[in-house]
C-alpha cells in the first residue's frame, strides 16, 4: 500500500479521476439548473435539491462499485452452484 504513495502512476490515475469527478458534477449542476429553469418558482427548488441528491448518489455508487469490481476472487456469476468456472487467469495463484 505504501508504494502507492511514490507510484506516478498511481498519482497520474487519482489526478484524472479526480478531474473527471469535478466536470461530471458541474456538468450535472448546469443540468439541473437549466431544466429547474423551466419549472415554476414554488416546484423547482424540491427539483433541484432531488436531482443534486440523485446525482450525488449516482457518483459514490460509481466510486463504491469500481472499489468492488475488482475485490472478489471470483466473478459473480461463478458463486453460485452449476455456473461455470472461471478461466485460469481469473484464478487467484497459491502460493506456497
């Protein structure tokens, strides 16, 4: 974990997603606001706090999921009985 710290590559992938994060959330401000804009006074205010909550929402389950993706030892689809097995190089190595 520690060598993460001193891996440019590693910095160079937080960088981006951290640059992708901020314009998709602007990006999904100035689209709420300009279809908040076309609703009456009274109803938009709820509108746009529900769509920053949706949005808000959309992005930590994006962050959440590809934290998840890649911690199984074995795909989904290949917990439950009769499925098939996963190929060799989706197998964890033994070691030892």
């Amino acid at each position: 974990m520690l060598d993460l710290l001193t891996n440019p590559d590693a910095w160079i992938a937080f960088a981006t997603l951290t640059a992708l994060e901020i314009v998709l959330g602007i990006d999904n401000v100035v689209f709420i606001s300009v279809l908040v804009s076309r609703l009456e006074p009274a109803r938009g205010a709820r509108v746009r706090q529900l769509g920053l909550a949706l949005g808000g929402l959309r992005s930590g389950h994006g962050v959440l999921r590809s934290r998840f993706d890649r911690s199984p030892a074995r795909p989904r689809l290949c917990r439950r009985r009769g499925a098939p097995r996963p190929p060799l190089w989706w197998r964890p190595r033994r070691r030892g």
